[in-house]
C-alpha cells in the first residue's frame, strides 16, 4: 500500500486497526485472529488495515510509525493514533479497548 493511500484510510474512517505483520511470524496469527473477530462484531464501526512490513512498498509506512517488530497494532480514531500495542491478546481485550475509543468519540 502507498504511503500516501495509507494516510487517506486512516483518516477517512471513524476507528481503523492498523495491524503490522509478517507471513513467518506464528504471533501474527494470533492478532489477527482476534482482530477478525472484533472487526466482524463491529463491521460498520472498524476497518482493520494489515501492512505486511516485508513488503518494499510498506517500508515507508513502517519507517514513519517506527514498526521494529511484529505483530505490532495501532488504533486510528479520526487519523490520530489513540492506542499501540505489541500484539493482542484476545479479541476481548481489543473489544474493551475499542468501545472506549468509540464513546469518546461520541462524548465529543
């Protein structure tokens, strides 16, 4: 994905769970398991993005949000960054996570 096409998703959507991995990392799967799950219980409410970081294209959004390992998950609300994470260790625990992200942004 373009740099440039990443930043207009992330700040195009309400709440986007950017998760950065790799094809030959076993934690990966886990996290995004957990995300698929959360993403499925809130379709109209999260996006979820997946940046492979082996990718050449995907150096420069690596780069900018300083990806060093993986899996690593960043929550976007409105184009900010709200919430990062070393991988998720449960749907549950990103669900939490998120629900209070979206009431802050309705609080607003």
């Amino acid at each position: 994905m373009a740099y440039n096409e990443f930043n207009a998703r992330i700040a195009s959507e309400e709440l986007v769970i950017v998760e950065f991995y790799a094809e030959w990392n076993g934690d990966c799967d886990v996290t995004r398991v957990a995300i698929e799950e959360l993403s499925s219980q809130m379709p109209n409410r999260v996006k979820h993005l997946r940046i492979d970081i082996d990718l050449p294209r995907n150096y420069p959004i690596t780069k900018a949000y300083n990806i060093y390992s993986v899996p690593t998950v960043l929550l976007f609300c409105n184009g900010r960054i709200e919430w990062r994470a070393r991988g998720v260790g449960s749907a549950r625990q990103l669900h939490k996570i998120v629900v209070r992200l979206l009431a802050q942004t309705i609080a607003l």
